[in-house]
C-alpha cells in the first residue's frame, strides 16, 4: 500500500515558508522554485500545495479541479522560463524503484538546452 503522508518532507517545509526556496511561480494550485541540484541549465520541480504523496496519488485523489489546475500551473512555469520555443522534458519519479526522494508529489521541469536521454 502507500504510505502516508509526511509533514515534515522537505516539501511541506517549502510550503510552510520554513526553509526558503528560489520560487519562479505560485498560485493556489501549485508552487514552482529551482532544484537545489539542478541536472540541466533549468532545473525547477513543480508541486501542488496539497498533501498528495505521488503521482499516482494525486491523481487518483485530488478533485478535477485541482488537478487541471495543477497541470496548467506546469504549463505557465515553461512559459515564464522562455522553454516553449526550445521545448523541455516533465519527469515525475514514484517510489523506491524510481528513486524517488522526496514524498511530496513533484514534477520536474528540464530546459534550457539539449537535453540527454535520461534525467533526475
Ligand atoms: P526526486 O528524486 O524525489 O524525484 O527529486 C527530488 C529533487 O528535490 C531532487 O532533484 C533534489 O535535488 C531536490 N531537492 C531536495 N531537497 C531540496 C531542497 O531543500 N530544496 C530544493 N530546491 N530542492 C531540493
């Protein structure tokens, strides 16, 4: 089964505003800052505000709404970065096998330039 949800990942913290994060867009479905260790010239991750552990989770949880929002959230994050023309890559890592760090869903936006077979 899926485990719960924790409040102390490190993404909650991000969203409490107890550890500062280089946030490039917010609004009350998503939260976008850079990846402390970025693999690509733009590295930023994507998370909804809700506590939603996976992907799987989030989508098989959250209401329609929340979701479209959070999508379109990722959509206006490339478009604020200048990645549409160029194009970039979304990756999202779910448990043990994909290694997966974080449990607070997030996804992964890479651009900025040529973009090798596999990331993150
Ligand atoms: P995952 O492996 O869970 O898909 O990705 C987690 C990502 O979060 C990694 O790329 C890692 O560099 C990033 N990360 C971990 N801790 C922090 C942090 O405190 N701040 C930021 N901005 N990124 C973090």
């Amino acid at each position: 089964g899926r485990p719960p949800y924790d409040d102390g990942n490190i993404f909650a913290r991000i969203l409490r505003g107890e550890i500062p994060a280089r946030k490039v867009h917010e609004d009350d479905h998503a939260l976008a800052f850079h990846d402390i260790a970025p693999q690509a010239p733009v590295h930023v991750l994507v998370i909804p505000k809700g506590p939603y552990v996976s992907a799987a989770d989030f989508l098989t949880k959250a209401d329609a709404e929340t979701v479209a929002g959070f999508w379109r959230a990722v959509a206006e994050v490339a478009r604020k970065l200048g990645l549409e023309d160029a194009g970039y890559r979304l990756l999202t890592n779910m448990g043990h096998d994909a290694g997966q760090e974080v449990p607070h869903f997030h996804v992964h936006v890479f651009g900025g330039g040529p973009l090798g077979p596999m990331l993150a």
